[in-house]
C-alpha cells in the first residue's frame, strides 16, 4: 500500500549540493509541522557532484532525521530536464538513494521504458516508484492515453504534467483524476493551468508541487509555497472542498483570491478560491462550469458569463453584465455586485438623482454604471477611446455620448472611471488629462494600486476621489454573501486587501 505524504511538495534544487542542502534545510524549517515533504531536482547538480552519489545519499539520510519526506528526481534532458548522462547511469544514482532512504524515487516514463520492467522493479524494492510523463508544449488530445502508457509500468504513483493552452486542456488533465484512486498526480503548466495546482487536490490528486523560497527551479505558472501553506490552505484541501474563483484576462494581478480565501478561512469554511486565466470565457466555462460552486468575473468577461448564465438578477439583465456567477440546484445564477459596489460609495456622498454623471468606458463595469445611475435618476453621459463602443452603449441605455474635445467645457458632479488604464502591472496609463477632470467627484474602479495616476491628478486638483478599494470591497462583501450564505468578515478582508496592495 502506498505511504500517504503531505499534500504540498516543494521544489528544491542547486548546482553545488552545498546549495541544495541549503536550501532543503531552510525550506523545511519553514513548512509546517507535519507538513514537511521536498523534491530533491537532482538534474541541476553539476556532473562532479552526480558522480559522488554516496554524498547525496547523506543528504537524504539528513532530510529523513528532521522527519521530512522526500522525492528524488533526476530528470533527462529527454524528459525536459537537465541530466545528460545514460538513463543507466541515472538509474544507478537513484538506486543508490532508494537505498539511503528516499521518501519517493521519481523516474520518468522514457527512462522507465528504456530501462526495462526488471529494472523498475528492482528500484520498487528499495523505496516507492512514481513513474511521471511531462509535455511542456501542449496538453495532446490522447493525453489519456499518456495514462495508460504510464500504468505499464508498475509503480505506486503516477505523474502527468502537461502544458494547458486552453482551460479545456485543463479539464481533460483533472477528469484523469477521477479514476487515479489517489495514487495519480496530475495538473497542468502555464499560466492557463496555474489554478488546476490547486484544483487538483479536489480533484483527487494525493499532492501537488510548489515553488521554493529561492525559487530556482522555474515551474511554469508554479505557486510559491508560502501562498499553498496561507492563502490556499492547500493541507486542507480534498474531495469535499468547494472551489470558487475569479476569471479574466490578464487575471494575474488580481487581489480576489487574498481577500476571499482569509474570509473563508476566518470562517472555518471547507472552501478554495483560486484565479482563472482565461482569454476566451466560452472554452473556460465549457471546461469549468460543472466544478465550480461559485465564480467572480472580470475583464473582459462580464457580458458573456451574463449570456452563460441561466437566470439573471435585475442588475445583471439591466446592464448586460456580469461579475458574479453562483450555482444553484436548478442552475447557475448572475449577479451584477459591480452596481452596489458603485452605488453605496456614491450614495454616501451625494444625491444621484438630478446629478450630472461621467461614465468613461464602455464594458462590463461602464454598462453597470450607466444602468445603475439612470435608474436612480442621474443624467448620464459616456466616453470612451472608441467612439463607437460609447454610441452602441448609450443608444441602449438612453444615456448621452460626450466627444472627447468637449470634456474642457463641461461640469460634472461625479467622473467614474471604469477602463484598465493605470492597473497595475501598467500604472503609467491615464485615461484623462487634467483639464478634462471639471468634477466635484472622481470614482476610480482601478484598485491596484491603491493610487493610480488619475486618482492623484484629481487630488492634485483638490476633487473628492473615491478609490477602487471602497468599491472592489463593497461588491466582494456582497459577493462572498451570496456564495456562502454568510455574512462576510470585512474587517479582515480590508486588512489583508491594504496589506497586498501596490502602493
């Protein structure tokens, strides 16, 4: 029967074994308690060091006197790794660390296959056996055969990594979970598939691999170890953990899974919120909607999760849009948050009805906006660097298109901001200039970070501004009530949301 490990394994490497001893040590000193589980990326060593495998073979002694697991892995250059030598050469080293006490000895399906059925058993006596198979180009549409492949081989755990180019290539990796009866590995690489290292242990996965402290070796869309022990609770997580998240593109400068999974956590809750890089919504929802209890959208999003969804609250069918999906027994609901999110900042500070409101933009928040504000009675007008996109919206909503060359003349009670310009990672962006800003209020949606260009334009000028931050908590707070039934911990969500943001 296979040994049960931890669920987070950290990636360790270094040139020198000095370097790798190193940075074992300092690793395990920062996992948990009984959490302790390393891979030891043997192919980064330097040829001199590989040659000596009894002072190896010490090193994993070691690991096992401070009561930590450990993977043993010398991955060839055919496999994607580093390791030049013959894979009997490679199987020599492996079985001198089998032999030293190694938690897990990890041989790739090339090597297993040339080496022989023999061969691997006699490795299998010495220390458990994981067989893996890696594709850092693609995720193949025979991907399931790549299972069966490795299940040729007997072994006690399998590995199968893939590239995801598509969120569906994420799907076909993590249905391989269901038949693994815990002893399959599976996720996939790249920024499409950095969610599924998460996923996969709801899925079934027995463990799932993290970045290191000093992050030497380059997992493609691998997550540091911190965030797996924190902010996933990634120990925690299992078959009956519910999973939420937020997709869009770009989507890796998002701060909802930090203030949404130390809510859930403040909570006692057995649920995970994860980001989902999508550049198309249709394959993403195709791949996804059947695994998720509950999704936030962002752009470009908001108008299609509208569209997939099977019922639409009055925001949502008003403004076309949007930013919150929740499954329901007969389906999956949408609700636009986006809306309370603007109303109750604005509300504190003026009547809306009457009042002479900017929109500038023309997507997903920008339709909730104009809708929100012409049902409470404001006299809306749009801009937005497409003229087009700015008439389309206004002919449905019976708001009015200002051109760009007017903003000098014109007053406004409020300006809200709604495009990505001045989002992080490019904060240098700026949709207005400084006389365009005649207003007594500006609403930036932009909440990394925390200041954005335009909010200190407008402070310069001595308006009101009300930042991204109120809003971006405002709707979360709504959000995280309609996914759990709960009344959110807002302090402790605006306390980790300052703590994370871009200054």
């Amino acid at each position: 029967m296979s040994k049960a490990f931890p669920k987070v394994c950290v990636t360790v490497a270094g040139n020198i074994l000095k370097d790798l001893r190193d940075r074992a040590l300092a690793e395990i000193a920062g996992q948990p308690s009984g959490a302790r589980f390393l891979e030891l990326r043997l192919d980064f060593l330097r040829p001199e060091v590989l040659s000596e495998p009894q002072s190896l073979a010490r090193l994993v002694r070691d690991l096992r006197r401070h009561r930590a697991a450990a993977i043993v892995t010398l991955r060839s250059v055919a496999a994607g790794g580093n390791f030049q030598g013959s894979a009997e050469e490679q199987l020599q080293i492996l079985t001198t660390l089998a032999g030293a006490g190694a938690s897990l000895v990890d041989v790739e399906i090339e090597s297993a296959e040339h080496l022989g059925k023999e061969a691997m058993r006699g490795l299998r006596k010495l220390a458990p056996l994981m067989v893996s198979f890696h594709d850092y180009r693609e995720t193949p549409s025979t991907v399931a055969e790549a299972l069966v492949r490795l299940r040729q081989v007997a072994a006690d755990y399998y590995k199968l990594v893939t590239m995801a180019n598509d969120p569906l290539d994420n799907a076909a990796v993590l249905d391989l979970l269901a038949g693994g009866r815990g002893h399959l590995v599976a996720f996939t690489m790249g920024e499409i598939g950095r969610a599924t290292r998460v996923m996969c242990l709801a899925a079934g996965s027995p463990f799932t691999y993290a970045a290191s402290l000093t992050g030497e070796v380059s997992g493609i869309g691998q997550i540091p170890a911190a965030l797996m022990y924190g902010m996933y609770r990634s120990h925690r997580i299992g078959k009956r953990t519910r999973v939420l998240g937020v997709v869009g593109h770009p989507i890796g400068h998002s701060l909802s899974p930090v203030i949404h999974n130390v809510a859930l956590a403040a909570l006692g809750l057995d649920t995970v919120y994860v980001a989902f890089e999508a550049p198309h919504f249709e394959s993403f929802w195709s791949a996804f909607q059947t695994r998720l209890a509950g999704l936030s959208i962002t752009m470009p999003h908001k108008e299609a999760a509208a569209r997939a969804a099977d019922e639409r609250d009055e925001a949502a069918e008003d403004a076309g849009a949007a930013n919150t999906l929740v499954r329901r027994a007969g389906g999956w609901k949408a609700y636009n948050t986006d809306v309370i999110g603007l109303l109750k900042p604005l509300e504190r500070r003026m009547k809306l009805k009457g009042a002479r409101v900017l929109v500038a933009g023309a997507g997903g928040a920008a339709r909730a906006a104009v809708s929100v504000l012409i049902q409470a009675g404001s006299r809306v007008s749009i801009v937005n660097r497409t003229a087009a996109h700015a008439a389309a919206l206004a002919a449905e909503s019976g708001a009015l298109v200002v051109e760009r060359e007017a903003l000098v003349r014109n007053q406004y009670d409020a300006i809200i901001h709604t495009t990505p310009l001045g989002m992080t990672p490019e904060v240098s962006g700026c949709f207005f200039e400084p006389q365009e800003l005649n207003t007594r209020i500006l609403f930036e949606t932009v909440y990394t970070p925390a200041t954005t260009r335009l909010m200190r334009l407008a402070q310069a000028r001595g308006i009101e501004v009300i930042s991204g931050v109120e809003m971006f908590l405002t709707q979360a707070v709504e959000q995280f009530r309609l996914w759990t039934g709960k009344k959110a911990p807002e302090k402790v969500m605006e306390d980790a949301l300052r703590a994370a943001l871009p200054r």
